[in-house]
C-alpha cells in the first residue's frame, strides 16, 4: 500500500492488487495513509501456491480491471 500511496501522490496512475484476504486491511492502511480511495482490485485467496499458469490466468481475468482503473 505505501508503494502505490507515494506513486498516487507524485501523480503517477496505479492500482493496489492483493488477495482477498487483505481486503479490510487495506482498507484500514489506505485509509490511515492518506488516500482511502486509492484504486484496488482483490484477486481470490490464497495466492502463494499457484503454479506460473494459474497466475498468469489470475492476472488475465483482472487486467482489464486494472486498465480500467488506471484510465478512469
């Protein structure tokens, strides 16, 4: 969360991505540095098990939301 807070604050578009585990978390830290509503997406839980395709294909279904945050 700080990486993406200092990128938004210099103007720099981005967008937090975690699991959904981290979602009140999140919340909580983007909240206490400043920017509640920095742009986030939440991927299913857990994360750290998957296989190189099952990440690229967790990374699929979410880019265009990623995109979208980005552009909007």
């Amino acid at each position: 969360m700080h990486d993406i807070v200092d990128l938004e604050s210099r103007g720099v578009p981005g967008v937090f991505v975690a699991s959904s585990e981290f979602v009140s978390g999140a919340d909580a830290q983007s909240t206490a540095l400043g920017f509640p509503d920095v742009a986030r997406i939440f991927v299913e839980h857990p994360i750290q098990d998957r296989t190189d395709d099952e990440m690229r294909a967790l990374a699929a279904g979410v880019i265009d939301s990623v995109i979208s945050e980005i552009i909007s």
